[in-house]
C-alpha cells in the first residue's frame, strides 16, 4: 500500500496558484493540518476519523502526516505508520495507494505527543494529523480540514519518563477502565470538529517566508518491516509481584519448572488464564536481538495489573553496570523499561505500544485480583529497516565467519527510519557511528536510501548557531563533535565513490567546503588546528587514563591535537579528491595544498624521533594509538615517517592508549595499508568471543560495563573482510571500475560477492601448499585490476583465473 515518489503531488495545482496569488500565498495543496482543540498540553492521545461514500469504486492515493507520530486504520485495518523521522525542514510524508469499493469507508488516525518527553531524536512542531487526496477533487470528500473530520482525545494513557541516558520516549501506563475501546473503530462519544491550523507547503516551495512552520518531504524510505517472531524460550517462572521482581535477583530455587510449558505455549501462540489472588514473574529469553512492537490480548482480570518489561541483558550487580556472559541469568538482576497495562475485565482487550521496545530478554510480571486473567495472546512484531544482505563473505577460518551474521544483525537492528547508535537507549543517529553504517551497508546491498538519507539530514543540521553539523541528529539537544563534523565530510566521499550521483553530491559540496573552512578558522600561531570549544570525543578510551576523558584525547592548554590535526589532513585529501571528481580543478589544488600544509607542521609538533611515534599532544607526554592510525591514513604524512610507528604499535608491552571497537575501523585501514593482515585479523579476538559471552550484537565498547549491547559501529568486520582481506574496492568515483587485492593473510581460502549497480562482483583466493588460485568473476561493462605481489593484472568481464607462487 505505501508508495515513493519520484514526482511531488499538485505540481499542476502549484504552477495554477503561482501565477494567480500573491508569491507569499501560493500552496498547491487542497487540504490542511487539523488538531484536537480538546486535547491541550502534551503529553496525550487523540483519535481522527472521517467518513466518507464512494459512488463508484476507486483507487484512492492519500499523503499522510502527522505530529509527532500516526497510525492510519483504513475500515479499522491498519496501513500505515508515520510520520518518517525528520525535522521542520524535512518533515516527511507517506503516501498510500487503496482500491475500495463503492459504498460507506472510514478513515480513523491515531495520534501521539509525547512533548518534553518525546524521544531524543523526535521533532515537534505542533501536535496534529494531515490526509490529503491525490486528486483534489476528493479533498471535500476526505481531506483534512476541508472534509468533516472529527477529533477526541483518548483516556487511559499515562506517560512514564524513562531514566536518565535512555532516550526513547516515555512508557505507558494503560488504564483499561478508562481506555476508550470504541474509538480506534469509529465509535463512542466525544467526538468533536477537527481544529484547522496550518496551510501545506513542499520543502522545494523556497519562495515562502521562513514563518511557514514545516516544509513538506515525501517519504524516503520503504515501510518499515513488521513480521511475526516467536521467542525462544521461557527462562524462569517464580511467584513473585512487581515489588518483589525489583528487589531480587533471579534464583534457581524459586523456579517454576511445572509452569514452564504453559508459559511457552503462550509465547508460542496459545491462550493461558491465570487463577484469581495469583502474582507471577517471567523470565522470557527472545533467542537474538530484536526490535519489535509487543501486543498483548486479554479477557476478564479486572483489577489486574501486567508488566511487560524488556532489556539487553541481565546485570551481575543491583544497581546495574556491569554485564558478563549473556546467556547467563542466574543470580542476576533484570533491569528494564517497558509498560504497564490495567485489564479492565472486557473481552479479547488489546493492550499495544506507541513506539516499538528493544533488546533481548522480557520480563512479564502478572498480579491478579479477585477475578481470573485470561491471556488470549501474546504477539511480538520484528521492526527494521528492510535491509537484507545481498552478498556473502566466508573464509577458512570458522571464528572470522562467525562474526558475519551478529555484525550484520547489529546494523539490522540499528536500521529504523534512520540509523541510530543504539535501539535501546538513545536511538540518534551519529555522524561517527553513520559513517561506518553506511560503508558496511555500500558492501552489503545496493540500496543506499539510508545513507543518502543521513547525508541530507546532516546537511540539514548545519542550521544551528555554529553553522556546523550536529554529532548527531534529529536531536533536540544539538551537540557538537568536531571530528564528527570531519566524518560527515569523509560520507560525502564515501557516497560519491561508492555510489555517485554528481550533481546532488555538487550540491553537497557547498555545505562540505563551508564545514571545512568554519573548522579551519580554529588555527594557532603556529599553523595546527585548535580543538574547538565543545565536546572533542575521537574515541572511548579502553583503558584508565589521566588524559583522556569522556572520549576526549590528550591536550594542553593550546587546544593542539595529534589526531585530530591529523583527521583534518586525512579530510582535506578526500576533498580534493572530491573537488577533481567535480571538476573543480583550483578547489582540488586548494584542499591539497591546506593537506601539504598541515602535514608538514604535525610532523613537527607531534613526532617523536627517540620514541619513533606521534605524541597525542605538543608536550609529548601522551601516546594513543590514534594519531599512528590516522598518519597511516594521510598521504601528505611522509610515509618514512608513519610507517615506523607500525612496529610501535603491534608491540604489546607499549605504553599506548588503543583504539576501541568503534576506531578499530580505522585502525583496521591503517593495518591494511601496510600489510598487516595477521595482525588485523588477531585484533578481531573480542569479536571472536562474543558467542562465548552470549552477545549477539555488537557492543558500544568490549567491556563488562559496556552501556550497550547493541551499537552498530562494531559491525565494520564485514567491510574488512570485503574490502581489505578479499581486497574489492572501488577503483573510480561511482564505482565505475573494480580494484581487487586480495589480501588473505594467514587465511587459507577467502571468497565472497558484493553487489553492484552491473551485477555481482565475486572473487575466490584459495591457498595449495605454495600455490594460489585466485579467480574473480566481473559484471559486463565493469572494468577492473588485480593487484597481486605489488604487480597488478588487468581483469575482464566474466570468470577470470590466475594461479601464482607463493613467495614463502
């Protein structure tokens, strides 16, 4: 039912009123924004309905929106979510293509605002709902605020703020005595006119006055996925109320083990009851990570009170923190957040979310009064982004497979209607963790929607008082993150070599070249950048540390940075690199040149020649492995001079900051570029012990007081494996020829296939004794090199075979 456009709806229709009102007046759209003038201050709830008759059957298109979320019911069948996450300059809308029969139809929209405790990474601007027709001539049949729409707010709603760090929104707290059960199908009291508030304007109708307070997107992105999963087991079953479930860890001897089975047929799609005056708590284990709307359906209970709660992991201590192995419940504390229903005593009651829950573990927790709780059904419904890996990857070493399918698990479930950090505790896409999404999503699939997405959004961000991108965003608190900034710059790259598209990455360019020289204004008397005045993380530290702090790296008073000097050169490269591709001849020199500059004034603030490393600050007092890393990385660092730190870093008795599992992605470039496959391969050790310790994402940091079990900048193996051990990369902007150089290291066999725009790039290394077979099979019009021993080979189109010799 959902469609994306490729033409903007009422072309005609603004064209028509352009030439006919006054520039500031013209709007093509035949409806309006409408709100519930009963329904005050957020948070709450409000219920739209409109009936309508058809004369004849038709098929319907309709643009929908709403503020801060929708849920449109078309005859009380639901179609669609929304609104796609934006912000006032992008707010976007769905559109939904029906075929309905003549006769009587409903539409019926349910609404939320949560306000102040809306999640982080949610925009509002006032609370209200938009349907507008295709084709005007419907609008007085069924658009807002031209039809005759009708609003209510609905009882039973009290929002709960989450804790502090968790920012997904407040939780419900569902009253069924109170619950307006009739309104979601049209029925009831209370109905009153729909407000009209403001008119419809496009985001690409610029003529406006900036007043107009959202400018109109059509949606990006596809429907997120919603399918059926069944977890996995039942852990635990005590008798035990919500009091007690909070002040007890899980101890094996309370188990229930004769409920066992009763409770999986539950969770397996059987209806249980529940004695009255009965208080019970489960522990209910999903088998993987998933984000996912919960629906519980009951009867009868009145009195009762359900707890639905969810969480990544169980803790090891009371007050939360610390996580070890996974799979382990026993003598571990549940920590969580989710809802709270009050059955009413009605029949088949339908209990539901607003917003969809993440993580790996459920605790149901079920106290009865004086009437018995029939629990009819129990339904989880998988959300994501419907990302799918199009190709493979496998090698000869099972523990590198292994890593294949949490890695890209984590990106799934880090895949929404934007990327996020995280799914269960912030849910913001940052510039950091985006950067590395998006690579591993270039490698994965063609479908580039939610990069190009991010892109846009970042662009978008820039409308703040430093005129720079936010680390992170949609995001209401507007946080800045230098490299970040730096980041964002290497996306555009990122897209324009992966994919290519080269007027929009021109319009990119703009913002890219204003990004840079705002950040350039921070020099010192001596040539280095200055750390700005904000929160300067490069990477969280992975070890106790006097210099480090908050992720922030060592610096004295003059604000000089190895590293990030470093970021900057390695951004200046790829922009010029960015400016050729453009044809940009004088910008390219100019960017190359500011790279050439710099490099020469790091190489004397921060090299130490007795240590044979770059110190971290201008009194060489500190040492990470960061600004070895990024050295590594530039081309205007004298390679003379970088690659005699490589020694430095693969000894294990240095006293070195190391990178974390987020900047392993670039030191696993770094590694690359000098050869070092064996030791890239043995700093995948912590990915190869995460099934040992139950995790089945990756984590924000690998550590025990990890935050978050599910952070998809851990997910950068796949792109190694793919672009640096099997050796495929992109031998020309918009990926117009192949490069292929294999690099299998200890590996005795590698292979695997990446999809391109032509078709599926695959290649085969495979070690016999001292001979190697390779073999590389190249979509038509694709042209490619094999690079081999420093000796490169050119590749045609179809299967191509070459054996060599090993050299040792």
């Amino acid at each position: 039912m959902r469609v994306l456009l490729t033409d903007l709806p009422y072309s005609e229709q603004i064209a028509r009123n352009q030439s006919q009102k006054p520039w500031e007046q013209a709007t093509g759209w035949p409806s309006r924004w409408v709100t519930c003038a009963e329904a005050v201050k957020p948070p709450h709830v409000t219920v739209y309905r409109c009936k309508f008759t058809l004369s004849e059957a038709r098929r319907l298109r309709v643009h929908v929106s709403g503020d801060e979320r929708y849920e449109l019911y078309l005859n009380q069948i639901r179609i669609g979510r929304g609104s796609e996450r934006g912000d006032r300059t992008n707010w976007f809308y769905e559109t939904y293509e029906v075929e309905l029969p003549a006769g009587e139809h409903q539409w019926i929209a349910r609404c939320w605002a949560i306000g102040k405790h809306k999640p982080w990474a949610q925009v509002s601007v006032q609370p209200g709902f938009l349907l507008s027709p295709d084709d005007e001539t419907l609008a007085p049949l069924m658009g807002t605020g031209v039809a005759q729409w009708e609003a209510k707010p609905m009882p039973g709603y009290r929002f709960i703020p989450t804790h502090s760090g968790i920012g997904t929104g407040a939780k419900l707290v569902i009253d069924g005595a109170a619950f307006d059960w009739d309104a979601l199908a049209g029925g009831g009291d209370g109905w009153h006119p729909v407000q009209v508030t403001e008119k419809v304007y496009h985001r690409t109708d610029n003529y406006h006055f900036t007043s107009v307070q959202r400018l109109m997107s059509p949606a990006t992105l596809p429907a997120m996925q919603e399918v059926r999963f069944t977890p996995q087991a039942v852990r635990f079953v005590e008798q035990a109320g919500i009091l007690d479930s909070e002040s007890q860890p899980i101890d094996a001897s309370r188990d229930l083990l004769d409920e066992h089975d009763s409770w999986h047929d539950l969770i397996s799609g059987k209806p249980m009851s529940i004695p009255a005056f009965t208080q019970r708590r489960v522990i209910i284990d999903l088998g993987n990570y998933y984000c996912f709307y919960p629906e519980l359906v009951v009867s009868g209970g009145k009195g009762s009170i359900i707890r639905l709660h969810w969480e990544e992991s169980l803790y090891d201590e009371v007050q939360g923190g610390r996580k070890t192995n996974r799979n382990e419940i026993e003598g571990k504390w549940f920590k969580g957040i989710g809802e709270t229903f009050r059955p009413d005593g009605g029949v088949h009651r339908k209990f539901d979310t607003l917003w969809w829950h993440a993580g790996r573990y459920a605790e149901l927790v079920v106290e009865t009064d004086s009437e018995p709780l029939n629990l009819d059904a129990f339904r989880l419904l998988e959300t994501r982004y419907p990302l799918e890996m199009e190709g493979s990857i496998h090698s000869s070493d099972e523990r590198v497979n292994q890593i294949v399918t949490p890695a890209f698990r984590t990106l799934q479930m880090c895949a929404h209607e934007t990327y996020m950090d995280c799914p269960y505790w912030e849910q913001l896409m940052y510039v950091g963790d985006t950067r590395i999404q998006s690579l591993v999503t270039y490698v994965s699939t063609l479908d580039d929607r939610l990069p190009r997405k991010a892109l846009d959004m970042f662009r978008a961000s820039r409308n703040n008082h430093l005129g720079l991108v936010n680390c992170a965003y949609p995001d209401q608190g507007g946080k800045h993150i230098s490299s970040f900034s730096l980041w964002w710059v290497a996306m555009v790259y990122d897209y324009a070599l992966w994919r290519g598209d080269k007027e929009w990455v021109r319009v990119m360019m703009s913002s890219v070249r204003d990004e840079l020289d705002r950040l350039l204004l921070h020099r010192s008397p001596n040539g280095a950048i200055k750390l700005p005045i904000s929160w300067n993380f490069m990477d969280w530290q992975t070890a106790p540390s006097d210099a480090w702090s908050q992720g922030v790296p060592p610096h004295a008073a003059d604000r000089l940075n190895a590293a990030y000097n470093l970021q900057m050169i390695h951004t200046l490269e790829l922009v010029a690199k960015l400016e050729a591709y453009l044809g940009e001849v004088e910008m390219a020199s100019r960017a190359q040149r500011l790279a050439q500059e710099l490099a020469s004034v790091v190489e004397q603030l921060f090299w130490n020649e007795e240590r044979e490393l770059f110190a971290d600050d201008t009194g060489h007092q500190y040492y990470s492995e960061h600004p070895q890393v990024l050295s590594l990385l530039c081309e205007s660092i004298s390679p003379q001079i970088s690659q005699r730190a490589v020694p430095e870093m693969l000894k294990t008795d240095v006293d070195l900051m190391r990178t974390s599992i987020y900047f392993d992605h670039y030191t696993f470039e770094a590694l690359a570029s000098t050869h070092q496959i064996d030791a890239l391969l043995g700093r995948l050790e912590p990915w190869f012990g995460m099934e040992a310790n139950g995790l089945k994402t990756t984590p924000e940091i690998f550590l025990d007081t990890t935050r978050s079990d599910c952070h998809a900048w851990g997910a950068h193996p796949i792109y190694h494996l793919y672009t640096n051990l099997l050796g495929i990369r992109p031998a020309s902007m918009e990926f117009a020829s192949v490069v292929i150089r294999p690099q299998p290291g200890s590996l005795t066999s590698l292979c695997g296939e990446i999809p391109h725009q032509n078709g599926f790039i695959g290649a085969k290394v495979v070690r016999s004794d001292h001979d190697w077979l390779i073999e590389v099979a190249l979509p038509d019009g694709l042209p490619g090199t094999l690079v081999w021993n420093n000796e490169s080979y050119p590749l045609s189109e179809g299967k191509n075979e070459f054996n060599f010799r090993s050299e040792n």
